[in-house]
C-alpha cells in the first residue's frame, strides 16, 4: 500500500483547516507549520469565548476547525502540526471512535522515546474532562493522546466522513500559557489555570518529522497495515 506525504510551510491555519478530502483512497500525512501565530476553535465552539481585541493587538489569527474539542494556541514555535488521513476499509480503521486513535498516540509516543523523551504515557480510556476542558483543549484527556505527567505532549482530534477519518494531531513543542490565557474572556482562566497543561519539548523539528514520518510509514504500509 503506498502512502502520500505532503509538508505545507506557507499559509495561515485557516486555509489548512479548510483542505479538501483526498480522492486517492491512501493514507495522507499533512505535516503543516503555520506562518501566524493562531487560536484554534473546536467546531461547536462560539467565537465569543475569546477576546478579540486581545487577539488582534497580538496579531493572532482566530480559527474554527471542523473537529471538535477547546481552543488550542497554534504558532511556528510553538506546535507541530500533523494530520493523519486514514480511508475506510485500512486494517487500521476502526468504527469505535473512542478506539481510533490509540495506534496513533502509541506511534507517537514511539517516536518521541525515539528521540529522548521519557516517561511517555498513551491515553487508552475514554474521554476525561475538566472543569475547563470544554474551553481548552489541552486540559483534558482523550484516547490516543499522549501525556507526560499531568502535560499533554500531543492532543489528537478526529473528524470523520463516511470515506475518510482526519486524526488532527498537535505537538506541543512550547506551551505559552500567558498568551493563550489572554487570548479568552473567561475571568477564571488565567496564566496559573492553564500553566503545565502542554508540554515544553526540546527537540529539532525536523528530527520529529523524520522520526514521526518513518514510524507512521511503517505502520501504515505494513503487512498489519495493508
């Protein structure tokens, strides 16, 4: 089975979020690097939660994605941003959307022990929330996301079609709670609300890619995987 990867290095989160579906049913890996620092909103999301004034004086761009979850703060520095685009009918599909994206984060959390990291764990229970996990994304657990300690290292959203699952994957290489907590109206979130929930990851980008890209191939044009 063959596989496409494609690095998008140019554009804003917006226009990224709004790809279409591939029409060749082969997994897709979109590596994308926004050019902007952006808020990313999950879909059931209202754009009122945030400050838009703060936003602009910050020169944050505000998008609404097509899957669901909190506000997640995208920039160049600050994510890696992956999306995994699984068709129907792959070994590694699965119609159990709470068992989806396991393979995804124990891939991950491979990679990045690959590359260091230690002490990794994979969320494969279901969905935690908190008291904010509704406005924030990275304040809650999901399945397949990945954690270490109390910080989220990767958090992976899905969005499904009746043809393809877009598992939307988030690396938090800085975790840059004052800007995201400026960036929502909510009195209650603040820099100490929101500090340590994402993770500080010191590590070349393009070593992640590598690594990430490679494991993900193998996983996903494997004899499992065919």
């Amino acid at each position: 089975m063959s596989i496409v990867v494609e690095r998008v290095n140019e554009g804003g989160a917006g226009s990224f979020h709004a790809r279409e579906l591939p029409t060749t049913p082969v997994p897709h890996l979109w590596w994308f690097r926004p050019e902007h620092v952006a808020v990313v909103l999950g879909s059931t999301q209202d754009e009122s939660v945030l400050d838009r004034e703060q936003c602009a004086r910050r020169h944050i761009e505000v998008v609404k994605r097509r899957s669901g979850g909190g506000a997640v703060l995208v920039g160049p520095d600050r994510t890696m941003w992956l999306d995994v685009l699984l068709p129907r009918g792959h070994v590694l599909w699965d119609d159990d959307i709470g068992r989806a994206t396991w393979w995804l984060g124990d891939t991950w959390a491979e990679s990045l022990t690959d590359l260091g990291i230690d002490e990794l764990q994979v969320h494969h229970g279901g969905l935690e929330s908190s008291a904010i996990s509704r406005l924030v994304c990275f304040a809650g657990r999901g399945p397949g996301e990945v954690f270490r300690g109390r910080a989220k290292v990767v958090g992976i959203s899905q969005r499904r079609t009746r043809d393809w699952a877009r598992f939307q994957c988030a690396l938090s290489l800085r975790w840059d709670a004052e800007t995201l907590a400026a960036c929502l109206v909510d009195p209650s979130i603040d820099d100490d609300a929101v500090r340590g929930m994402g993770s500080d990851v010191d590590l070349d980008p393009s070593a992640i890619d590598e690594v990430v890209t490679s494991r993900l191939t193998n996983r996903l044009t494997s004899r499992l995987g065919s």
